[in-house]
C-alpha cells in the first residue's frame, strides 16, 4: 500500500538513522538500547537499578551477554556504576551524554510528530 506521505513512525525511524550516522561510534545494538531504556526509566522515577537487576533480565539475553552490553554501554560513555552504600552491590546511572541521547530522541519524535 504505497502512499507518497511517510507516517510519522517511519519519519521517526528515518531521523533516528540521521542520528547515528552522525555518532557512528556511539551506535547501540537492540539488547544495549533496552538495557538504556530501562537505565533512563529508573532514574527517572527515582528508583535505583543495580548491576544485578540488570543482569537477571532473562527476555534480553544471558548474564554473560548482558554483562558485556553493561561493558559497553560504560566504555562509550553512557552508564557509570557506582557502588552502593554497603559496597558489594552496584548502582548503574545514566550519564549527561545519556540524557542527551534521550533528549535528542525526544525532538525526533516531536519532529515526525509534528510534520504528520
């Protein structure tokens, strides 16, 4: 069913694209954008995630596969753990360039939702 107006979900994946062409080295697999994803939601409602609740997440993988992402997510800078208060556990939090991930894919949808 061809049309010659794209959806605004398809305008929105189109500018996501745009948007890692721009950052090649800072492209995230799916199991690592789901990891972020639930990174950003707890924190922002408050609620602290641990390396541990991260890494028992069955749907997205093994331990080892998500520990790994965890890895990764830290080396390009948008995690950092921290340990929590009695040290034997820690706390993944989101970093500035996190946020600005997350900003950035905000005025993505706003644009492909405004553009409908």
């Amino acid at each position: 069913m061809p049309t010659s107006k794209q959806s605004p979900y398809l305008r929105f994946l189109n500018l996501i694209d745009a948007l890692d062409r721009i950052n090649p080295g800072k492209r995230l697999d799916t199991i690592e954008e789901s990891l972020l994803d639930k990174i950003i939601t707890s924190a922002h409602s408050k609620q602290s995630v641990l390396v541990g609740d991260l890494i028992s997440l069955a749907d997205l993988g093994s331990q080892a596969t998500l520990h790994g992402r965890l890895k990764n997510l830290n080396a390009m800078g948008y995690i950092k753990m921290a340990a929590n208060e009695d040290g034997r556990k820690k706390e993944v939090l989101p970093t500035k360039l996190a946020l600005k991930r997350y900003e950035e894919l905000s005025k993505c949808l706003e644009k492909a939702a405004r553009s409908a």
